[in-house]
C-alpha cells in the first residue's frame, strides 16, 4: 500500500461522509460547516490528481467565498431546526432514495462495463496543473470563453444586487 | 493491482457524490441546503473533469473546472440572493410552503 492510496482512501471516504452529514444534518450551519470540509477533502483529491492550481481555487472559491455567502445569509435568516412533516414526507423520500439508487447504479453500471485502462496518471498533467499550465491555457485558447465570463459574473453581481434590494416605495 | 489508483476509482467517488446531492435536491425541504446539494452535484463534476484531465494528459478538463468555479460563484450570488427575496416576501424558506405559482 503506497502513501498515495492510502490518502485518496482517506479523503474519498471523508468527502462521502461530509457529504451524507450535509444533506442529513437538521441545523443547516451544520450542513455549512461539513460542506467546507467537504470542500478542503475535495482539494486534498486534486492535489492527489496534480491539480495544484485548481486545488488552491477550490479552497479559495468554493470553502472562502460561496461557503461565506451562505452563512452569512443563514444568520441573516435566523432559522431554527427544519420542523419535520413525517406524514407527508415519506413518501417523497423513499421515492427520492429510490431514485438516487437507480441513478447511482445506472453510474456505475456504465463505469464497470467500460475500462479506460489508465492506471496512472499522465505525465503531462504534472505541467498542466501549476498555474502558469492553466494560464497559458486560459489567455490563448480560451481567451474568449475567459471574458465571457467576466461579463458572466459581472451581470451575477447586478443581478444579485437588484434582487437582494429592498424595494423603496 | 489495488495499490495504484486507477481513473475508475476517482469516477465511482464522483458518481457517489453525485448521487448523495441528487438525493439531498429531492429530499430537503429548507432552500439553503437544497442549493448547498447543488454545490455538491457540481462539486462531484469538477472530480470526474479532473480526473480525465489529469489522467488524459489534456488541460481542456481544468479549464472546464475554472469556468465551473466562476459559474457556481455567479450561481450562488443570484440563488442566495433569491432566496432572500423569497424570505421577505413569504418568510419562509421551505420550498413546499412556497406557492404561489400554485392555481
């Protein structure tokens, strides 16, 4: 058992757990707070893969930003545990459980009947994952895509502003 | 062959995770955590484009995962921004007690 395996063990099943205590959690700061260690085992798998840059955008983006907006918004509504409706609701999530069975074992069905063959990583991906790889990348090829999406998060910020507004009558 | 990690391995956990946010979408009721299962579904995509970028040698997947981030930074913007519109206006955000587009 080298290092490497032993550590994607660790961290996927650490990521799964997160993940089941997030979706499972009754308190959604709870639910918060599991999403970003969520997110720092998701990066620990990048780093696994050679993926520095996007390891370090995950931290950065996803637990630094989003995760900030989003507690800062559950303060700012004050809510209390999630009242359960069992009588109504169990139905919708055995059907929901059901679902997500089928749906997970349709995924893997397709990934157990086709082998890739790829038992290690690329050579390349070593030059691929640092930022100056990505950057490269990103002012060349993707040039355009890259503005598009500033103009993308520039129409997020004024939309969320008029949204999150309140209305002065 | 189980000491090294085959490319089967980081899609299976991908599909897993994918998985567990579909199930939190369709089961949670609060319009918080149901935006924080979508984080995890586009969470659980960037993995799977990781891993065939980094096991195909091509950097197209990292640059997807980029323009993924950037989306999902503009996605909670507007969605966290809706739903605290939709709080001020029902004071509630339980998405089965929201209904107005209900005849």
């Amino acid at each position: 058992m080298n290092f490497t395996f032993i550590f994607f063990i660790v961290a996927g099943t650490l990521a799964i757990a997160s993940g089941i205590v997030t979706i499972r959690s009754k308190h959604p700061v709870l639910s918060a707070v599991s999403l970003v260690f969520h997110f720092f085992m998701l990066a620990a798998l990048y780093l696994t893969l050679n993926a520095q840059f996007v390891a370090v955008m995950q931290v950065l983006v996803y637990a630094g930003a989003i995760m900030v907006l989003v507690v800062f918004v559950i303060m700012l509504l004050n809510l209390g545990d999630e009242h359960s409706l069992k009588e109504r609701f169990s139905v919708q999530k055995i059907i929901a459980a059901s679902l997500g069975i089928v749906f997970l074992l349709q995924i893997l069905a397709i990934y157990f009947s086709f082998s890739s063959g790829k038992y290690e990583i690329s050579e390349k991906s070593i030059q691929i994952g640092t930022a100056q790889g990505i950057g490269k990348e990103l002012y060349s090829n993707y040039l355009i895509p890259f503005e598009a999406v500033g103009l993308l998060l520039l129409a997020a910020i004024i939309g969320a502003v008029i949204l999150a507004k309140k209305k002065i009558d | 062959m189980l000491e090294t990690i085959q490319m089967e391995y980081y899609l299976i956990l991908s599909a897993v995770l994918f998985t567990i946010g579909t199930i939190g979408v369709l089961t949670r009721r609060n319009a918080i955590i149901i935006f924080m299962s979508l984080e995890l579904m586009l969470n659980a995509v960037n993995l799977s484009l990781v891993a065939f970028s980094s096991y195909y040698g091509d950097s197209a997947g990292q640059i997807f995962v980029f323009f993924i981030m950037a989306l999902a930074a503009a996605e909670a913007a507007v969605g966290l921004a809706i739903i605290l519109s939709l709080f001020r206006l029902k004071k509630t955000v339980y998405v089965d007690e929201v209904n107005i587009f209900k005849w």
